[in-house]
C-alpha cells in the first residue's frame, strides 16, 4: 500500500477508473450481443438494437475504452450482418 498521501489518492482513482472502465466495456458487450441476437432471430427491432448498439461503442472508443478501429470493425459487422439479414 501506498504510503504518500498523492499515491494513495491515485490509487483510489485508478480502482474508480477501472470499474467506469469496466462497466462501459461490458456495456459495449451486452449491447453488441443482444443486436446480434436480434438480427439472428429476426426480430423487426432489430434495426433499433444496432442502431443503440452502435451508439455505445462509439460512446466507448471516443472516451478511449475501447480502440477506435474496434468499434469501427464491430459497428461495421453489425451494419453487414443486418444488411445481408434484410436481403433474404
């Protein structure tokens, strides 16, 4: 443990930055599997979940949580999934 009062405050703000950090992460998660559940089942919001999904994860990489080419790539997979899904 930290004995300098300035790290000890650090270290109190890297434990509230990791679980901030954290629970935005399992956001990006639990929105992007759920939009994937929805165009795998058909459902009609489905168009609505990716729409919200891909929200959070740029929500995410614009705070830095996520890479900016990953939500990229993950935005763009939801985006071609829900595409070739209204084709057939």
């Amino acid at each position: 443990m930290a004995k300098i009062k300035s790290a000890k405050k650090r270290a109190r703000q890297a434990v509230k930055r990791k679980r901030r950090n954290l629970a935005a992460k399992m956001a990006v998660k639990e929105a992007f599997k759920k939009a994937m559940a929805a165009i795998a089942s058909k459902d009609p919001n489905a168009a609505k979940l990716v729409r919200d999904a891909a929200s959070v994860i740029d929500k995410a990489a614009q705070r830095g949580i996520i890479h900016r080419n990953k939500a990229r790539r993950k935005i763009s997979q939801l985006f071609k999934k829900i595409t070739t899904a209204k084709k057939k």
